[in-house]
C-alpha cells in the first residue's frame, strides 16, 4: 500500500517578482528580485530565514503574507493562494507580523510612531473572539502593564502590545519580520518559548531576523537567501558548521563569504564598465572624454503630486534630476 506524502503548510514552487514600476508593470529589462525559488515546509516546523540586507528576505515574506500579487500556483499556503483567497488572514489561519506602528504624514514626516491616548488594555480587549486564556498567557508572556497609555509608552513597550494584538488570535501559519528587536532579553525568551509551544501544537513559523542571541535550539530549519535566490532549506541537524560553531558564527560565516563574492563580481564590474566607457568615448569624440548619464527616479517623490516621468519639460523642472558627470 502507498502512504501518501505528507502535505506542506506552506510551498512555494517556481517564484519569481519583481516590483512594478509606475504602470503597473515591471520596469523593462529589470532583473527580479526574487528568481525562481521553491521551498516546502511542514506543520510544526519552525523556520529561521536568514541572509544580508536587500537579500529578499521582507519581499518574500510579504507575498507569502499575500500582500503582493503572484500566479495563484506560486504560492500556496494551507493549500490555498495567499493573495487571492481573503479567508486566510480574515480567519487568522495566516498571520503576518512585521514592522512597526508607524506611519508616513505628508508634509510633515516620514516613520512617525502611531500614537494616541488609548490604554494597552482597550486595544487587547477590543479585539473579539479570542479566548481567554490565550490573551492572558500573552499579556502575561509580554509583560504588559493594561493600565500603559500609548501616546506615553516607550518603543519597546509599544512593541510588545503590538505583538499581543498580532498572536491573539490562533494561527496555523505565522510570518514575522523582525518583530523582537525592540525587547529585553526577557521578553525576548519568553516570546520565543510561547512561539516554540505554538509550533508543539501543529503551527508553522517562519522568522525572519538579524539577532540571534539565545536561538541556539529554536529554529529546526534555516532557509538561507542569498541575491533573491534560495541558496539551502535545511534541518538544523544537517548543517555541518553548527556541529562546531554557534549559530551565529555559522551565519557570519556563510555572509563573510557571499561579501567577498559581491565584492570580487563588482570589481569585475567596475573593470567592465570602464572598459567599454573609454571604448564608446573614443569612438564618439576621437580621445577620452567625460559622458553625462541622466538618471530617472521611479516616478514621485515624498511630498510631491507631479510625476518626475510625466514628460521631458516636467522632468527639466523637476528636484529629482539627477545629472553625474
């Protein structure tokens, strides 16, 4: 008798993105940010998704959160398309977390920190339908004082309700983006204990972090992104270097290494470009000489209604013309 293969909470076959331009359409000839990647995970597993800044990481777990548009195909969580099927976040089946209460003000401000006179106690008992022992072992896991006003709080402590509001309700798949930056040491444990016992009770998690002081024994998978592309997905007991080094150690290590990498394919570059600069100068003029380059923005800039791609005399006028000599 065949047994059937055990299905995956979360799969993504063959994904590629690229942000849009303007239009609404990828820019012409833009490379994608995230190039064919594929990675299956499984009810209770707890992942850690790691790599250097600009590697993917935010872009991937955002679409897995269905905040961007993909083929239906590309990404299924719980068997369903995260974009196209509402009822996943609606439910809390899928839950993403990530980034902090702040807004952008126009005129005014960007990164500003939401703030209003409300108590923690309003916000997390505002929420409905959650049980009550799941809110009182997470006000009690945060440490969170009910009577704190918002408008008076400190960013660690307006991170920690934040958190709350985002794990009341149960959840089968769960994305979080940064979120432990701004708590103590305590806290921080104390979280990652709670996220380990949701995963005992058939959750799966996928974190996403930079700080890894005291997840020695959490993770039981690390996917590693490098450039938009998957390099590894992994069980922690199949990695060699943590059989010798911390976990830390062995993500420096595998950073270090695409650093050089970078570093070596841009001298190359650099090369390169020189190369076929002084080859075009000549050509045109006879002798070596200076290029100008006009480069354009990707379209408006903060605090401003007039597109900078409008049209030439718009352009001309505008503060965003950049000119390098």
């Amino acid at each position: 008798m065949m047994v059937e293969a055990r299905k995956g909470t979360v799969q993504i076959k063959d994904l590629n993105f690229t942000y849009p331009g303007v239009d609404g359409n990828p820019p012409p000839g833009s490379k994608p940010l995230i190039q064919g990647m594929s990675l299956t995970l499984h009810a209770g597993d707890r992942c850690l998704l790691v790599g250097a800044n600009g590697a993917g990481k935010t872009t991937l777990l955002k679409i897995m959160g269905g905040k961007h548009i993909v083929h239906p195909n590309m990404v299924r969580i719980l068997g369903r398309s995260a974009f196209h099927d509402t009822a996943l976040t609606a439910s809390g089946d899928l839950s993403y977390l990530g980034g902090e209460w702040r807004r952008d003000v126009a005129f005014a401000g960007f990164d500003v920190p939401i703030q209003m006179d409300v108590s923690a106690e309003k916000m997390i008992f505002g929420v409905q339908g959650v049980p009550l022992e799941r809110r009182s072992k997470l006000i009690k896991v945060l440490d969170i004082d009910l009577n704190w006003r918002m408008h008076k709080v400190s960013d660690g402590q307006r991170r920690r309700v934040q958190i709350c509001m985002g794990l009341l309700r149960p959840f089968k798949v769960l994305l979080l983006d940064e979120i432990t930056v701004d708590l103590d040491v305590v806290t921080r444990a104390d979280l990652m204990s709670f996220l380990k016992s949701e995963c005992a009770e058939g959750a799966t998690i996928i974190y996403a972090t930079h700080i890894f002081d005291g997840l020695e024994t959490w993770p039981s998978h690390i996917a590693y992104v490098a450039n938009g592309k998957l390099q590894f997905l992994k069980s922690i007991s199949d990695i060699e270097e943590m059989k010798e080094m911390s976990l830390m150690r062995t993500v420096e290590k595998w950073l270090r290494k695409e650093v050089e990498q970078e570093r070596k394919l841009r001298k190359e570059r650099q090369i390169k470009g020189l190369s076929e600069y002084e080859k075009g100068n000549k050509a045109r003029i006879g002798e070596p000489g200076r290029a100008v380059v006009q480069l354009l923005n990707n379209g408006w800039a903060g605090g401003r209604l007039h597109s900078t791609l409008a049209g030439e005399d718009l352009f001309e006028l505008s503060s965003n013309k950049v000119l390098r000599l």
